[in-house]
C-alpha cells in the first residue's frame, strides 16, 4: 500500500511540475517588466562620471550645446541619493548636442546591471533627450543576458539639477518587453 502512495504523490509532484514549467513558458515569451532607476551625471570635482570630450566652435556651441560630446560612466542607484543609495549599475556611453536652437540632446548609452537579480546584463538606450522637457522618452533598442531581445522605451524626468555645478540626477522608468 506505501507504494502505492507514494507513486500517487510521485505522478502529483511530475504533474505540478509540467504546469510550473508550461506556465513559465507562456510569461517567458512575452515578459513586461518595469524598472525604475536613478541616473546621476557629475561632471563637477575631482571625479566627474561624465567628462566632455568635443565641443563645436561657433557662437551657438555653449548656449544649446550643440557640437558638444560628452562621454559617460554614470552612476546608477535604486534612490535618488547618490551617496546613499544602492548603486545597482553604470550608464555608459556618450551623449551629444544635436540641437542647434534648443538644447536636445542625442543619447546613446548601455545600461550596465552590476548587482542584484539582473547582474550581467545590460539594455540598450538611444533616443531625443529635450533635457529640459519634464518628461523624455527614448528608446529602448536592445539587451544582453536577461533582456536579449528587449524592446521598450525609457521616460526620463529630472530630479535634481544643480544649476552651478551642472551636475544632474534624473529619473529613468524603464518598460521592456522581452
Ligand atoms: C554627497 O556627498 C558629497 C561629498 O561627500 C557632498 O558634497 C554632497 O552634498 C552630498 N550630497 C547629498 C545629496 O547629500
Ligand atoms: C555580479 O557579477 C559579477 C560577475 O559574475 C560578480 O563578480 C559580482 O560579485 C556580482 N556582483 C554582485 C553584487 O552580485
């Protein structure tokens, strides 16, 4: 008689596994996720994150930025502080002045994960940044580990701008499909 239950508690555990597996097929295929993140762009002291590499020569350059480059390895922590936050990653790539009247800026930068549960893996970001516009979207282009194949877009808004300094906090919501 054991036996006979413990072949019964065998084929219940087989089965809930196939519907556990099947299940996290179907939310495999097309997974929406959210991830809000907070992007802080210091280009002020003695260890700027982000350091400007080109600028255009003309009388418009310093007034829309336009011509100008910056490259970046920002910081990217869960809170808005950045001294006090849990920095999950880095921003990496480079931005530049594509607007010659406004200030708009191109960016082109790799989301870097660098701890918790996506680790490893990165996300693709390019798309129009009207810096002054309270919200911005971008596109989200592609990733690598757990987002490969990620499609979706970023909404930026600014949190903190230090107007002397130049030095930046902005929020990123993130809203991939993958
Ligand atoms: C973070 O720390 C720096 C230097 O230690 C300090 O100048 C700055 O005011 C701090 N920022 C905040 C928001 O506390
Ligand atoms: C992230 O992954 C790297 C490489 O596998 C590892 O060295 C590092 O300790 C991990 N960091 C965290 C915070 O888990």
């Amino acid at each position: 008689m054991a036996g006979a239950a413990e072949l019964l508690i065998l084929i219940l555990i087989l089965i809930l596994a196939i519907v556990a597996s099947s299940a996290s097929v179907a939310s495999g295929d097309d997974k929406d996720m959210h991830i809000k993140l907070y992007w802080h762009d210091v280009v002020s002291g003695p260890s700027p994150t982000a350091v400007q590499v080109a600028q255009a020569a003309g009388t418009n350059a310093s007034k829309t930025f336009f011509g100008g480059v910056m490259v970046i390895d920002d910081a990217l922590t869960e809170g808005p502080d950045l001294n006090s936050s849990k920095i999950v990653g880095r921003a990496q790539g480079a931005y530049i002045g594509a607007g010659r009247d406004k200030l708009s800026l191109m960016m082109n930068m790799v989301f870097v994960f660098e701890a918790g549960e996506y680790n490893g893996s990165t996300v693709a970001i390019l798309g129009r940044n009207a810096a002054f516009n309270a919200v911005r979207e971008m596109a989200v282009v592609g990733g690598t580990g757990v987002f490969r194949g990620a499609r979706g877009y970023a909404q930026a808004t600014t949190h903190a701008l230090d107007v002397k300094t130049g030095d930046a906090t902005v929020e990123y919501n993130i809203y991939i499909k993958h």
